[in-house]
C-alpha cells in the first residue's frame, strides 16, 4: 500500500493508494484529492475521519458526491456526514488491507486513530503529531491515556499526523529539556533539512518516544528537568500542555 501527502494550508490529508482504490484520511478540502485520484485514475472507496472539525472534514461532502465513496469516523450524533461510525478495536478492509481503529479522546470526546500494520502506518489527527499533541478540549487525563496508547504500537510505525507544526514543536521541546541531544539533533536535522527544501512530513514511534515531551510525561528524567519529580503522569501532561497553550 502506497500513501500520498497532500496539503490544505498546514493540515495533512493522507491517500491510500493500492491498485487502482483509494482512501483518503481527512480531506479537509476535495480539490487536491480529485485531482490526484483523476490523474492516477483511481476509484475512491473510503474516507476515514479522524474527527469532526471542519478542517478535516471539509472536503467530504464533495467527496461522497463525485465518487459515491463511503465515510467512516466516530458518531456525528445525528448530522448525516458519517455513513458508518466505528468504535474501539473494529477492523475496516480497504482493499484487502485491514486497518484497525483505536480510540483516542483528548482532542475531542470521540477522536478516532487508524493502524494499517502491514504498512507500519499509524493516522492519529489531531491527537498526536510529530514532537507534539493536540490542544485538549476532551479532558486531559484522557488525552495523556491516549497518547500512552499510541506509543505503545511498534516502533517502527510511521506516525502520520493532522498537522504540520514540527518546528514549533520542536523548538518547544528543546526549550522545555535543552540538555537533551535526541531532541537538539531532531531539530537540527529538521532545519537542514527544511533549508533544503526537503520538508519532513512524518516520523515513527521510536523517534516521538524519544524526542516528544507529551509521550515523556511519566519519564523520572523528564520530570525532574521540568521541576516535576514524584508528580503524577497526568499532571505533568497537564502542566505541559499548558505551558504549550502559552509558547
């Protein structure tokens, strides 16, 4: 399985491409998405919703019209975008590829994650993105349980997110733990690479563990270099999340 990167001002919107079907994760707009399904001549069957704000879902509507294609997501309580709402541990085919929804409120009550393992890919929203997480309307005990379980899938998942704010998060993480070399060489590498032109759109599970101070909460050397040893997890997630409201 294939997957195109395509970009509505800074959100990302994700197209799964194997043979000649297509799925697209939050099209937040339906311009670029048809005409990459019109260039490559693709059929589309899904599209996946992550959650229901409108810069990821803008684009459905047009979408389900053109195509006839089904949208899957959490429950739109009564709105009639969703055409089937999915819950914890269901498994979707796209093509004969299983994908597994997970979970995942913070965000929003009902965000939702989709895991693709054969393709090691992991599209998690708003929920997490590359050093960093969504703003918390969901309840922050939740939102640090959810991340806690996407650091859990295997390490060499990709993560692709909702957005594209890695240099803010970024530069936010080497202010919060400046002593540490995984996230100065993270960011390091990121502006050469951006200076570039090779603007990096994704990462994995091993690099967010290691680099993300919302995935670190529960770390003892994390804790400490934030002044907040002996805390609760959840707590320390709060603080920051907070502080990140404020950077």
């Amino acid at each position: 399985m294939k997957i195109e990167t395509l970009r509505c001002g800074d959100n990302f919107i994700y197209v799964l491409l194997e043979g000649s079907s297509a799925a697209v994760v939050d099209p937040g707009a339906a311009r670029g998405v048809l005409d990459l399904l019109e260039e490559q001549k693709l059929r589309l069957d899904l599209v996946l919703v992550t959650h229901l704000h409108g810069d990821h879902t803008g684009g459905c509507e047009d979408l389900r019209r053109l195509s006839r294609c089904r949208i899957i997501g959490p429950p739109d309580l009564g709105r009639g975008m969703i055409d089937r709402a999915v819950g914890d541990g269901e498994c979707l085919d796209f093509a004969g590829n299983s994908i597994e929804v997970l979970a995942v409120p913070g965000h929003t009550d009902r965000c939702r994650a989709y895991y693709q393992p054969t393709a090691r890919a992991v599209f998690t929203g708003d929920t997490l993105f590359a050093c960093g997480c969504g703003r918390v309307r969901g309840g922050m005990a939740r939102m640090w349980r959810s991340l806690c379980r996407l650091r859990e899938l295997p390490d060499e998942t990709v993560v692709f997110g909702g957005h594209d704010y890695t240099l803010d998060n970024l530069e936010f993480a080497a202010d919060l733990e400046p002593d540490n070399a995984d996230v100065r060489d993270r960011l390091r590498h990121f502006r050469e690479n951006d200076a570039a032109g090779r603007r990096q759109e994704a990462s994995t599970v091993r690099e967010e563990k290691l680099t993300n101070p919302f995935l670190r909460c529960d770390d003892p050397i994390f804790m400490r270099s934030v002044g907040m040893s002996g805390r609760r997890p959840a707590e320390v997630f709060a603080a920051i999340r907070g502080r990140k409201d404020r950077w």
